[in-house]
C-alpha cells in the first residue's frame, strides 16, 4: 500500500518519499483545470479528489474536455481529510469563507491561488499562518511553511522583472509598468469584456494605477530593500498600468525606471540573483510571449535607455502566475525537486 507523504520523513531521498495525496477545491475553473493537467501527470502525486459544488458527479472531462482520455475522475461535493496537500482554486474572498466553514485537518498542507491571505495583515486564519509564495523571494521560508498564500499572476510577473534591483536597495526612483494579460487572467466567469466579440482584435486598460496586486508587489520589494546593503531606503511609486490583451494567455510586463548601473551591469546582478531558481532566465536577446506560454517559466530582458533600465518580463498567467506556481511551491514543500513535473513544452506554434 502507499505511503501518505506525511508518514515518511521529508529528509528521505526522492526515491522513498512515496505519493503526495492531494485534494483540490473549486476544480471546475480555469486554475483548477491547470491543476488537474499539472497533477495527472506529476510523478509524486495522486489525486484524492476534486471538489466542485456545481458539477458533482460529473467527470472531469466532460468539463475540461482536453482530459478525455486521461482521467476517469469525477468531480465531488465530498472534502476528505485524507489527504497532505489541498489546493484552494476558488475566487477571491471565497478562500476564507471555505475555510470558516470547513475546518481541515491542521496534519494537511494549504496552498491558496486566491488573494485571500497574500498580504501580511490577512496572513493568518485560525491557527494557520500563511507564507507568501513566491520561490524567487521566499524559497527558505515556503520549504518549511505549512500553508502558502500563491502570489498574484500580474504580482508574480512584474516581481521577477524587479527583485534583483530591490535586493540592492535600486529601486528609489518611480518605478513605470505597463503590462498586458490574456482573457484568462479575467476567470472562467462570463463578463462582457470577456466576450470574444469584445475581446478580438481589441486593447483596453483597466484599474489604472489602482490594480489589487501593487499591495503585495510593494510588500515583496520593501522586504527585498530592507535586507538590501543599503538598508530601508523605502521604494519609488509603482505606477502600474494594467491592459486586457486579444488573446488568451500569458503576460508581458514593459518597466522601466532610473539607474545608474550599466546594462553590462544589470545582466550580472540579475543573472546572479536568479543562478539558483530554475524557472526565471534572463535572456540577452528580445523576448516574446510564445516562449513561456504554456510553460512555468519567467523570461527577462534589460535594456538601457540613458539613464532608464528598461525590463521586459513574461510569464503564462494559469501557470507561472497560478497553478504552475502552486505546484512548484509544493515540490518545495514536500522537499521534491523544484520542477518536478513542471518540465513543460512552450506552445511556441
């Protein structure tokens, strides 16, 4: 019979950890359905269940019908407690409630894709103390957390273009970003600037200056800077442009901001900061959006402009910015290697 993960010491080599049982809440979504594709084929992992109120007793692939052939699952309205890890797919807000209403077993890991629990004031419920998820920030604390609060796609993408400044105390002077994601980025819930009539051959912006996501991209930065070799020198406005783009997936963030390093510079602190985590590269050439689309990858590429670095950083918003990240923060959790099975094929064509 299998082992459970945690009846077997964390310490133990790959090859005895034995199968992360995992359950996932709110299935049906667009994360949710991520996440499936992501733990079918998970070398580690077996799926306990996959709730979804609306859609119980229904199979998995008559909703996310790309899984014909790949599951016989069905969806349930049951919550197991045998399980070590449960993923929260759910609606912002719609975390929280879930768990007032439904006590978990504290033995069972939580990993959160809303932005329920992301920022240091909300960070804990009950008993349960949430750590931020971002592995390029935070890898230390998520290997030994006990509950993670998965970063925001818009927050995840526009962090990595500017972590390594903030790791040097570089980020005083205003900082610009205009950044454009995909429909998904919305959810699967019908809106009307998620029409397709809407959405083709389109642009618009949206929450200018005012988008959820500063709060936690601040918080990230200030505690970069205050680590920083020059100390807490506090960190320039984030004026944050947010647009909807004309396709599905995936986000370009384009930055810029004053500095005094050279590009030659630049490359260094920024491939020196990301050496050690395996899905942040930093790439001397132009990038575009195709080369991380359905991948967990994040793409960076410097400019100088006068006295202007400019960044380009890209990522898939379902993954690197949702599922794909919620999967990573559990390999390190459970101590398996950080990409294991995240080894993903750009959909390049």
């Amino acid at each position: 019979m299998e082992q459970s993960i945690n009846d077997i010491n964390s310490k133990s080599p790959l090859g005895d950890l034995g199968v992360i049982k995992a359950g996932i809440i709110g299935g049906a979504g667009y994360t949710g359905g991520e996440m499936l594709r992501i733990l079918l084929n998970h070398p580690n992992v077996e799926i306990a269940f996959v709730n979804s109120s609306s859609n119980a007793g229904n199979l998995i692939s008559d909703v996310h019908t790309d899984l014909f052939g790949d599951t016989d699952l069905r969806f349930t309205d049951q919550i197991l407690q045998d399980i070590d890890v449960l993923f929260l797919c759910v609606g912002h807000g719609d975390a929280k409630k879930f768990l007032e209403a439904n006590p978990i077993n504290e033995k069972v890991k939580i990993i959160d894709l809303s932005q329920d629990f992301r920022l240091n004031r909300n960070s804990s419920i009950g008993n349960r103390q949430f750590i931020y998820g971002l592995p390029e920030l935070n890898k230390d604390k998520i290997q030994s957390a006990q509950n993670i609060a998965n970063p925001g796609c818009f927050a995840t993408c526009i962090q990595l273009g500017l972590l390594p400044l903030a790791s040097k105390g570089l980020l005083q002077s205003e900082v610009h970003i205009n950044a454009t994601t995909g429909s998904t980025g919305a959810g699967q819930g019908l809106s009307k600037t998620s029409h397709f009539s809407w959405r083709n051959n389109n642009l618009s912006i949206y929450k200018a200056f005012e988008h959820q996501h500063l709060n936690e991209i601040g918080e990230s930065l200030l505690q970069l800077v205050r680590n920083s070799p020059s100390g807490d020198l506090g960190v320039g406005a984030l004026n944050f442009i947010p647009q909807r783009g004309d396709f599905a997936r995936g986000i370009l963030a384009a930055i810029y901001t004053e500095c005094n390093l050279t590009e030659d510079e630049a490359y260094e602190l920024y491939e020196s900061y990301y050496a050690n985590h395996p899905f942040t590269h930093v790439s001397r050439k132009n990038i575009d959006l195709k080369q991380v689309v359905n991948t967990n990858k994040c793409l960076v590429h410097l400019e100088k402009h006068g006295n202007k670095l400019f960044i380009i950083s890209i990522t898939d918003n379902l993954l690197k910015g949702a599922s794909g990240q919620a999967v990573q923060n559990m390999n390190l959790m459970f101590g398996l290697e950080e990409n294991s099975g995240l080894r993903l094929k750009a959909a390049n064509f």
